[in-house]
C-alpha cells in the first residue's frame, strides 16, 4: 500500500482522538513558542517537546488504517 493510499483510507475512532489530542498539543506548544512575552527557558524547551510530540502523533496516528469497514462509521 502506497503512503498516499493509506492516507486516504479511513482512520479507526481511537487513532481519531489521538489525532485530535496531538494537534491540541502541536496547537499549545506552538502558540507557547510564538508568545510576545518573555518567557523562561524551562517552558520554552516544554512546549518544544509538546510541539514535536503532538506533531509525530499527529502524523502517525493519520496513517494508520482500519481493516474492517464496520469501524469505519464509529
């Protein structure tokens, strides 16, 4: 199976919510990052490994598939 096949196919319901916590994460780091204030290096370093964390869950959680067209709808 091609990547951009299984990108296309359905993503089963946990890997859904994964999804949506990563880019949450992703989502929080970044804006943690891009802040105007100055802010200690210690939660800057933090919201780096969230980006980065919520950024490869992101990703892998959208290329797993699901075998069975039951969980498709779920």
């Amino acid at each position: 199976m091609k990547l951009l096949e299984r990108y296309q196919k359905p993503t089963p319901s946990f890997f859904r919510k994964l999804r949506n916590i990563g880019i949450a994460l992703a989502t929080a780091g970044g804006a943690i990052i891009a802040a105007p204030i100055a802010l200690p290096a210690t939660i800057i370093t933090i919201a780096t490994y969230l980006t980065v964390a919520g950024t490869v869950a992101t990703a892998v959680s959208q290329a797993v598939v699901s075998d069975n067209e039951s969980e498709d709808n779920g």
